[in-house]
C-alpha cells in the first residue's frame, strides 16, 4: 500500500512557519512529506531542509516525494527525541522551524497490519517504529489491571477505564488477546449499550490509549519541547499541530512556560527569579480547521495548531 496521508492544517502551518528562503527547516514527523514538499518549494539554493521520521515507510515516501529538490533535502529516520544529535550529526546547530505533526498518520491507520486501527482485524501491533520489540499486544497481556486502568483512564480519557481494564484481565485469564477484533469485543462487552450507540466507536478511546502508552509519545513530547525552542534561531519559530487534549495542554503550558518564566510571586514589583522568556505565544488561542477542510478530511475534526517564536535576540528577555 502506497503511503498516504492528508496534511492537516497545511497552510496555516506553511503560514506560521515564515519560511526564509535560506533558512534551516525540520520537519520532526515527516509523515508522507506534505508539509515537507511545502517548505522545500519556498527554498532558495541556499535553504536546507531536515526530515526526521521514526516509521520506514514514511521515510520510503517522503524521500520519493521530496526527490527532485535534490541536496537541500537531508531525510533522516529517528525519532524527534533525538533531534539535537540528530541535527548536530549532520552539522546543524540551530535552526529558523521546526515542524511537529503528532499523532498516527492515516497511512498507519489504514494499513491493517500495522494493528492500529479498530476497524479491521490484525495483529496487535501499533509500533510506530516497527525496530521497537514491544507491542500493544504485550501491554494488553501483561500489564496489571491496575496500570491498564491507568493508561486507558489517562490517555484515553474514558470514564469506563475501569470496567474495560476488568474485562481485559479476565479475557486473557482464558487466552491470550492477540489481534484487533479481540481486543474490540472486550472492550464491547465492558461498555454499557445505551453509551455504545451516542458515543462514537467504543474502542477509540482505549485504542489510542495503548498507542500513547506503547510509543511513549506524551513523554516524547514534553521531554522534546523545552530543547526545541532553544535549538530556534532569533526569530525561528515552531509549528505543532495537536489531535488530543492530552498533546495540546503540554503544547500550551510549555509554550507559556518560555514565553513567562518568571516563578516570583505575584506581589513583587520586579523579577528576581532570572527566569529569561525565550520568545512570544503567536497563537493565543489555537488555530483549528476551516469548514472546507473538515468536510474533506474527517480526520482534521480534532487538529489544533500552535505557534511559538524565538527571541528576536535568541537570548530572550527578564520579565
């Protein structure tokens, strides 16, 4: 299956980024090279451009894609944790964008093998890079009922994590729960009916749960922020596009964070902390899809973008 992938919010983002012509870009989930192929069409022969992706078959994809801009393009596969090795392997050292699309990609999501989908029956796989060992089938059978309550009742927001945790334990208890359909009638079975039909899918929710736990990508996320924002040039700024409420409020808080260090009480006249702003929120509020594009790409429904920018001087200033 030819991967494809639908960018979401593509211009808006191409927007929020500024491109410089001769500017240092990175996308640090490359994905089917969308977003990519944008920023490399307002590149000058002096600009360069960094694609970094975890999944093979997204750097098989994007690399075909983005191949007739030749030696301005660097495509790397990692994950986006290791952008500062990555990039200073390579030697870079700062950058003027930084490009995050989180999430699965519908590349993965249609490809049923891959096991990350609820709507057809597969392995339990969800790696997104498939070079890890573990998979969601694992974490299905072997994490307690205890953590599995955890996982599904924090990333998957569900008010029925307990009673999906329960009915997992006790299936496995008879044999183990090794592909999609099996995992999906467990999960029918612990959520009451009258939820089953005004809810959307019963399983959406634990599914993305075990993905999120399975790749670590909240952890990736909030360990990654901090070390991007400083890897910006003056005026540099990065783009992060969000699909959970989970993602979106470590985007903000971070953001907010480095824009407004200051940790002195409220009552001081002035800052004594030392805390140093690193730049300026662009987007107050998030940017979210237009109409046009939620009726082409459902998927888009629950993408916000967020914006942050660099100090003018790179070094930021006191409160």
């Amino acid at each position: 299956m030819a991967f494809q992938h639908t960018s979401v919010l593509l211009e808006e983002t191409i927007d929020g980024l500024a491109v410089k012509p001769d500017g240092i870009y990175v996308d640090a989930t490359l994905g089917g090279g969308g977003h990519a192929f944008e920023v490399c069409s307002r590149l000058n022969g002096n600009g360069r451009f960094i694609g970094i992706d975890q999944d093979a078959a997204a750097i098989e994809a994007a690399g075909e894609r983005l191949k007739d801009f030749g030696e301005k393009v660097t495509i790397i596969r990692s994950n986006y944790r290791e952008l500062k090795s990555v990039l200073r392997s390579i030697g870079v050292e700062k950058v003027d964008g930084i490009v995050l699309d989180l999430g699965v990609s519908s590349y993965q999501l249609d490809t049923a093998e891959r096991g990350f989908s609820y709507r057809a029956d597969a392995s339990l796989d969800m790696r997104m890079d498939q070079r890890q060992q573990t998979t969601a089938k694992d974490i299905v059978n072997t994490y307690s009922e205890t953590e599995l309550y955890r996982v599904i009742r924090d990333y998957g927001e569900d008010k029925f994590a307990k009673n999906i945790a329960k009915h997992i334990v006790m299936e496995r208890e008879k044999n183990p729960i090794e592909t999609t359909g099996q995992l999906n009638e467990v999960i029918r079975r612990a959520i009451p009916m009258k939820f089953q039909k005004n809810g959307g899918h019963p399983s959406k929710r634990t599914f993305q749960a075990i993905r999120i736990e399975l790749n670590r990508e909240l952890e990736v996320l909030r360990e990654s922020l901090d070390e991007m924002i400083d890897m910006l040039n003056p005026g540099g700024r990065i783009c992060i596009i969000t699909f959970h409420s989970l993602e979106d409020r470590i985007v903000k808080s971070t953001f907010r964070k480095n824009e407004d260090p200051c940790t002195c009480p409220s009552h001081f006249p002035v800052c004594v902390c030392g805390n140093v702003s690193k730049g300026k929120v662009i987007t107050r509020k998030p940017i979210l899809p237009g109409e046009e594009e939620l009726e082409n790409n459902s998927r888009s429904k629950s993408a916000k973008l967020r914006i942050f920018e660099r100090c003018g001087d790179g070094k930021g200033s006191q409160k």
